[in-house]
C-alpha cells in the first residue's frame, strides 16, 4: 500500500472507511472491487479490482494493494488473474460499445470516418522502476506494457517520476503452440 498517491498505509479504519464507502452497495455497481483476504483465516489483507470504469485513458482501470507483510508470496500475482477470469466471464451487453479513449491505447484496426474498432482492454500503471514487483504482477499475468511518460509525482509535486502503463485485453483468446 506503500504505492498509493497517498504515500503510507492508512493510520486506522476510521481513514480509511471513507474510501471503502465507494465501492459498497449501492455504489458497487460502478465498481467490481474486492477485499483480498486469507483463505485459510478469512482475514483481510488487501483490496483489489476495477475501481473506475473510465481511467484517464478512456478504458476500465485495474488496481490492487496488499498489507506490505503479504508481498512477495504470489498473492497479487493469484488475486489479478482470478479478478482477470471473473472480469472476463462479466456478460456484455452488445459486441460493440462507443467509447471515448485516449489515441494512445488504440493500436489499430478498422477505421471508418474517425472510429476506431477496438478490441476491450483493462488498464493500469505504475511508477517506473519503484514497483518492479508489481510490474512482474502484471506481465506475469498477461498484461503489456503500452506506455511511457513522465509527470510530477503525487506525493512531492516537485518531483518528476516516470511512469509505466500496462493494458490486458480481456476478450483475447489465449493459444498455446506446442513446437513439434
């Protein structure tokens, strides 16, 4: 949780209820997040999910954190591929949407007077070279990275940090090729 613009974990449940009230019901329905807890125990030890269906860049964002004492167990690696299926199995209400998104994220396909047909993607980033393990997380699971840029950073504005933008494409079909 380190990670977050925020810069620290929250000091108790009292901070950090506020934040939790935008992803329960009724609000819910704009969201598919969920609290990251033990299997074994039942205890919470993070949360994780889409917490905007329009990112900045115009597509569903993806986003998870851990408590800092789970990290480096494959536990977000588990939790972002399970979240990968269940987002994936959603129903679609049409085979095509119009959506404004950033030029950036459309990597081509059939234009017809200035639409681009798209296939779905699921987005995110993360701080270039501070997060290498969540960067792991999200190749390990199918993600590509798309994008480079820099930007002052959230925690000191004075700072410029570079950032990394990774996209999955939900609907894509995974092949497996077996040499001969």
């Amino acid at each position: 949780m380190a990670n977050n613009p925020q810069g620290r974990p929250d000091r108790d449940l009292a901070e950090t209820k506020p934040r939790l009230e935008a992803y329960l019901p009724p609000k819910d329905e704009k969201t598919f997040t969920f609290a990251i807890c033990l299997l074994d125990t039942e205890e919470m030890i993070g949360i994780g999910g889409c917490y905007s269906l329009k990112s900045m860049f115009g597509w569903p964002v993806v986003g998870y954190m851990l408590d800092r004492e789970y990290w480096g167990r494959g536990l977000a690696t588990e939790f972002l591929r399970g979240w990968l299926g269940m987002w994936a199995a959603l129903p679609r209400m049409d085979d095509q949407v119009e959506i404004e998104v950033d030029a950036r994220t459309v990597a081509g396909g059939d234009e017809n007077e200035g639409v681009v047909m798209e296939e779905e993607q699921v987005v995110t980033w993360t701080v270039a070279g501070e997060n290498m393990a969540s960067e792991r997380v999200m190749q390990k699971s199918g993600f590509e990275c798309f994008l480079r840029w820099r930007e002052p950073d959230l925690r000191a504005p004075e700072v410029e940090v570079e950032l990394v933008a990774y996209r999955y494409f939900p609907m894509r079909k995974k092949t497996t090729i077996r040499e001969e």
